[in-house]
C-alpha cells in the first residue's frame, strides 16, 4: 500500500513539474505562426499606405478645426451665461437701481451681447432696453421664474436668424422681482478661417444656425463666386445632418480606449471627388471642459461643422508589389529558419528520446543512432558508452581506448545564433534602411495653412481670455462704492474668485499702495501702486512670470480691483492636440507660457523660430500678420522637417498694450501623410519580425537549449563513471524524456556494481539482468 502511494505521489509531482511552454514543438511552431502572420500582415499593408488621394493628416487637421470651434463656442456661451449671472448677483447685493442704470453699467463692462433688456416678472412690461430688440414675444414670461424657467434657450427670428436668450433674476426687498435678458447671436468668437474654409454651427436636427467663411451678398460679384458659394451652402447642409446625427453618440464609444485630447465627440468626413478636388468636414459637439460635466451651452445639442476644399494627389507613394515582395522573402528566410531548427534541433533531440527510452527498457543489442551536432551528439555518445557499460564494459576501460568525449563542432546556441541572423537579415533593412522618408516629403500645403490658422485661433484665445478678466475686474469694481465696507469687498472678491478659477489672488488697492480687502493668495507686488493706462502688466517673480490686471473703482477715488491671474490658466488655454510645441512669448521674445515643459523667460529654441516670430511682428499694410513656414533640413538649426506657425496676439481690449505672439511647430514626421506612414509601416514590420525571432529563439533557448546542455554534462558525467547524482528532469518534456531515462540507466548500472560486489553476477548473464531491470 505504501509502494502504490509513493507511485501515485511521483507522478503526482511529475505532473506539477509539467511546464505549460515547455517542449521543443511549441516555440518553433509560434515561430511558425507568427512569421506567416507578419507575412499576410506586411503583403495586406506595405502595398495601401499610398493609395489615399487625401492623407489622413488632412482630415484629421479638419476635426480638429472643428474641435478649436466647438470649444471657443462653448466658452464663449458659457462665459456669456456667468457674466450675466454674476453681474445680476452683484446688483442684488447692494442697493436698488433703475432698469436703465443695470443696462448702462451692462453696456460700459460688456460688449458681448446684441441686445439686453430688463422686463417686470409679474407684469411682463418691458422697462429698458439696449441694442436690437430683444425677441421677447417668444417668451412666456409667467413661467420663467418656475424651476428651468432660466435655462438658456434659443430663438428663431422672422429672417431666419437665430438668437440664444440668456436670464437672470434682479431682485431687491420690497420691489417687484425682474428680470435680465441678453441677446446673443450664434457666431465664433475668433476662430480663424483663412480663404478657403467655411464653419458652421447646426442645432440637434442638423438646421444650420448660423455660418462663417461664406461670401454675401454685397461680397459676390462674379458667376464663378456665386457658384462656389452655393455649392459651399448645400455642402454644410448636407453634412450638418450627418455630423448631427454621428454627435449623439456617446463619446466614450467614438474614441479608441485611453484616447484623450477632445471630450466630446467628434470626426471627420470625406467627400466625393468632383474634378480633382475633395470636399473635407470635420465636426465636433460642444462638450465641457470636464469629463462627464455638462455645462448650460452643452445642453443646447449644437455641433459645430467645418469645410474646406482640398486638392487630390492621385500619385501613389509606393508599389503595392514592395509589400508582397518583403512577404515573399520573409516565407523564404522563415522557411529557411524553421527548417534549420526542426533538422539540427529538434529531429535529433526526438532521436535522443527514442534512443534513451530504448536502453531503458533493456534493448541493448543496436548501437546508438547518435545525432552529428551540438549538445544532442555529446548526448548520443553519452548514451553509446552506457549501453555498453550495460553490457559488461568498465568505464576505466572506455576512457582508456576512448578518451574524447564526442564533443559536437557546433552547438545548439550557435544554430539558435545562425536561425537568429537569418530572420535579422530580413528585419533589420526594414528597421534601418528602406522606404525611408527623406528631406523632400511633399507635405501638403493645407497643412501648413492649418497650422496658422489654429494658432491664429489660439492667439485670439488668450486676448479674449485677458480681457475677459480685465471686463470681470471692471464689473466688479463698477459696484464698490464709498460706502461699501472692506467686509462687503471682501464677499465681492469671493464670489468673483469661485465662479472664475483664472485668479490666484483678487484684491482691492488703494491710491496710496494699500490693500482694503484680498482673497486668495498673497499679492506678488504689495505695497505697489496701480500703473496709470496699463490695464495688464507682465512682472517677473523670481523665476516665474506673473500676469496682473488692474480695473478702476470710480466708486473710490485713485483705487483698482487687482486680480493676479493663474499661469497655469494661460497654459491651459494652449493645450490642444495638433499643434505640437506652443509657446506664448513677449515683445522681446521671452517665453511666458506653454503647452509643454518650458523654461519660463528662455528664448525660443532656435534662431529659425525666432527670426520667423520676428517677421511675423513686422507690419505689413495695416499692422502685423499672421506666418507660417515648412522648415526643412536645410536650416542648419533644424534636423527635421517642421511646420511652424507665429500670430501676434492682434486685436483691442486691455491685452493690446502686451504685444505678445503665439508660436508653435511641430515635426512633420509625427503627421499620418504617407510617405512616413510608409516609414513607419515598414519600420513596424522590422520590429515585429525582430520582436517574433527574439521571443521564440529567447523561449526556445531558455525552455530546452539550456537544459540540453545542462543534460549534455550530466549524461558525460555518468558515462565516465558517476553514478551517485541522482539525474532530475526539469520539465516534462523531450529534455526531461531522456532525463528520465538516463537516470533508469543509472540505477541498473548501481545494481549491476551491487552485484558484481557480492561476486554473484557472471558475466554471460549481466545482459538478462539488465534487461530485466530495465522492465521493472
């Protein structure tokens, strides 16, 4: 009972021992897999890469056209929404004033809105107005003040255009409440559109609201304009219905998983050719700057189109034969490869199992078919020199008239080595040496207008984003009166600080430098008087820069409201994918923000972009202009070919005085234009055959090859003589196979030395022994 347990124990443990990846099959045969797969692979893909009439990068450059739209239209509505909020909240915290009053102050602070209009609630009867006429009478004014009677809401007018009414309460103790209403239209704040490019902005149903980049009617005079607008307007209504339907969908089912960049949903699309020439949309739903928050202008379902026209490049970038070729010679080394491991690998190790189990179970009248190579000949002569000595001869004698050991010329690394190089000769032409892409890639030039445009954008991003501080400032400063204690200031400036997140500090500073009430961090510059007519300054702080803005109080005479704005709100302003590096730099070429790591007051990285953001501030005609440039290899400062782009920050409000400029660049090998998406194709295809041949031989080596040469010495070991080591299989598998068996041979060679020992064993009769232990 005791012997069958230790049976079932053994095998128990031998199972255990088992290795999952073990054996010499299964790395040649995922070698196999593997090589036919990259094959398929590089025969399906090597050929398409230039098959694309208009480059990938195109398209994408116009979603993100689409996606700069949707979030200036966004923030714009949302900034419209607080502004008109906050500004009624800091009417009811003083005194009553008259509608007109409201209005007046609204006006002097805002310009943002077409028309405003205070109107009684209970009433309905209109007290003041400002601007265009409010479209009042599509309003129920009985229900506004219910719950979601504030929501914004949109307006369609008798002429087709559509206005976006905004709300917010006035109310004083013992006056009937009122009600504040602004008038906004539909349009992009500041999105650059360059000659070529129209943008749109469609409501749920896809009904085009409104539109930017179409010629008018006093702007068309000629057939052939009047023709190319139309066609542009049948265009975007077309596509609007098509984008708002793809807007719906759920973002996180649009995007690839762990995609950042744009929260919303967004795309693009490609038209028909018509006579060499593609139409290119791409759109974007207003989405918030938070993931999985809506805001008021989220919920109004508007998706944001843009259209340009792009010329086709029917030539292909390369034969689509290369990638069949590069597959038909990746078969022949792989085929080549494997047959060199399943003849001087596995074949002989299979040979060696047959052989060992053979002497183990007491077949000792053939000798030893032994392989000719490596490890497994060592082995074969091993087993050779056994069998005999199971047969009555002494390994004193055999060392005797056989000193060498049979060592094998080539071993089992070096043909591992050999399998090796012939799968490198394939890949490492791919990774290092062709298809590459040189100097003289053609990047299209819609790109390199791209990227002025949406700097351009983004420059007028950051001066709407200063004055719309410097306008909040002013509002703020326009309710502070002499009567207003520093508690009361003080109330002010925090319900300013928490609706807007771009100050680090607000306070109030007095003519004679003293500060009657702050919130937020300390002020950079304490004790420091107002500037006169600087309504934004630049201050170093250490190594940091700092960004003030003053805003008059009339109410105290020589005092401002100061808010010291967050460095890191400017630098979330620039960060927008499709634009590589973006730096915002002064009058002097310092660098004060980026969308990257920077050193802040550095000078750009190179004399190339320098000099272009030094051109681009010269003025031409009226003032400066926008450039941009395709920089190649032969700048001596630049390795690579780069698109580069410098807008000065042009335009009125307090950001004026700053004279800053936007620069950005970014390498053009990190765009999907075909000849480096060939590139990188090709290089792909290189490391998967090196990464394929570095996984199975790296297996194939540590699974058997090491063990072979481990058993390689111990089989040596007990052919001269040892028969104390006891020989334990690794793994259940060919290696362990023969393992197993030398160590059977093992213990009938122990008891065959008992046996003639005790002097009871003659030699005639040793064979019969052997065999029969060998069957036991």
């Amino acid at each position: 009972m005791s012997a069958s347990r230790t049976k079932r124990r053994q095998k128990v443990r031998r199972r255990a021992d088992m290795s999952l990846l073990g054996g010499i099959r299964p790395p040649i045969a995922a070698l196999s897999a593997l090589l036919l797969a990259l094959a398929a692979l590089t025969a399906f893909h090597l050929g398409k890469v230039g098959n694309e009439s208009v480059p990938e990068a195109v398209r994408t450059s116009q979603q993100y056209f689409a996606e700069d739209g949707a979030i200036a239209m966004r923030a714009s509505l949302d900034e419209s929404i607080t502004d008109l909020s906050r500004t009624a909240t800091l009417f009811n915290a003083g005194s009553p004033v008259s509608a007109d009053t409201v209005l007046d102050k609204l006006g002097n602070v805002y310009q943002k809105w077409r028309g405003t209009a205070v109107i009684e609630v209970k009433s309905g009867r209109l007290e003041a107005q400002r601007g265009e006429n409010v479209p009042l009478t599509a309003l129920d004014h009985t229900k506004l003040t219910e719950a979601g009677g504030l929501v914004p809401r949109m307006v369609r007018l008798e002429n087709g255009e559509t206005r976006l009414l905004t709300f917010a309460v006035l109310s004083w103790p013992g006056q009937p409440q009122k009600l504040l209403v602004a008038s906004s239209s539909l349009r992009f704040p500041g999105v650059s559109l360059g000659k070529f490019r129209a943008i749109a902005v469609a409501d749920a149903t896809g009904q085009i609201l409104s539109s930017d980049g179409l010629a008018n009617d006093e702007q068309i005079q000629s057939d052939d304009v009047k023709e190319e607008t139309e066609r542009a307007r049948k265009q975007l209504k077309k596509y609007a219905k098509i984008a708002a339907r793809k807007t719906k969908a759920n973002p996180l089912t649009t995007k690839e998983p762990g995609g950042g960049g744009f929260r919303g949903v967004s795309g693009s699309l490609l038209g028909p050719s018509d006579n060499g020439e593609r139409t290119v949309v791409g759109y974007a739903s207003l989405t918030g700057p938070e993931a999985g928050k809506g805001t008021a202008a989220t919920a109004l379902g508007l998706t944001v189109i843009s259209l340009v026209g792009v010329t086709e490049d029917p030539t292909a970038v390369v034969d689509p034969f290369f990638g069949i070729a590069a597959a038909a010679v990746l078969l022949v080394i792989g085929l080549l490869a494997v047959s060199l491991l399943i003849g001087t690998v596995q074949r002989p190790l299979l040979q060696l199992f047959l052989e060992s189990r053979r002497l183990s179970r007491g077949d000792l009248n053939r000798p030893v078919n032994r392989p000719k190579y490596g490890e497994a000949a060592r082995i074969g002569t091993a087993l050779e020199r056994l069998r005999r000595q199971l047969l009555g001869e002494s390994a004193e004698a055999q060392k005797a008239h056989h000193p060498g050991r049979g060592r094998g010329r080539i071993g089992a690394r070096a043909l591992l080595a050999a399998c090796g190089a012939l799968l490198l000769l394939w890949s490492a032409p791919l990774v290092l040496l062709l298809n590459r892409a040189g100097e003289s890639v053609p990047v299209p030039q819609t790109l390199v207008h791209d990227q002025r445009e949406r700097t351009d954008t983004m420059a007028d991003r950051v001066r709407r984003a200063l004055n719309e501080g410097h306008a909040d400032l002013t509002s703020v400063g326009s309710l502070i009166g002499p009567a207003t204690t520093p508690a009361e200031m003080t109330g002010i400036l925090e319900r300013t600080l928490t609706q807007h997140q771009r100050y680090e500090s607000l306070y109030v500073l007095q003519e004679n430098g003293t500060i009657t009430a702050r919130v937020g961090a300390a002020p950079r510059r304490p004790n420091a008087k107002a500037p006169v007519d600087e309504p934004v300054v630049l201050l170093e702080s250490g190594n940091a820069p700092v960004i003030i803005e003053f805003a008059a109080a009339p109410g105290l005479k020589g005092a401002s409201v100061v808010g010291e704005l967050r460095i890191d709100f400017l630098n979330s302003l620039l960060k927008r994918p499709g634009l590589g590096e973006i730096r915002v730099i002064d009058e002097k070429q310092r660098v004060i923000g980026g969308n990257n790591g920077y050193l802040a007051f550095q000078q750009l990285p190179n004399e190339s972009m320098r000099a272009l953001a030094a051109g681009a501030n010269q003025k031409v005609g009226k003032g400066p202009r926008p450039s941009s440039v395709l920089l190649r290899g032969e700048h001596d400062d630049v390795a690579d070919i780069t698109i580069a782009a410098a807008v000065p920050m042009a335009g009125g409000g307090a950001a004026k005085p700053l004279a800053w400029t936007v620069v950005s660049w970014q390498p053009a090998k990190g765009l999907a234009i075909p000849e480096y998406n060939l590139q990188n194709r090709t290089v792909l295809a290189g490391l998967l055959g090196l990464t394929a041949a570095l996984v199975c031989l790296g297996w194939l080596h540590i699974v058997v090859i090491r063990a072979l040469r481990d058993l390689a010495k111990r089989a040596e070991a007990l052919a001269d003589g040892d028969r104390r080591t006891v020989l334990y299989p690794r793994h259940h598998d060919e290696v362990g196979a023969v393992t197993r068996s030398l160590e059977v041979v093992r213990q009938q060679l122990q008891e065959l030395r008992r046996r003639e020992a005790s002097g009871t064993t003659t030699t005639a009769g040793r064979t019969g022994q052997a065999a029969q232990a060998g069957r036991n």
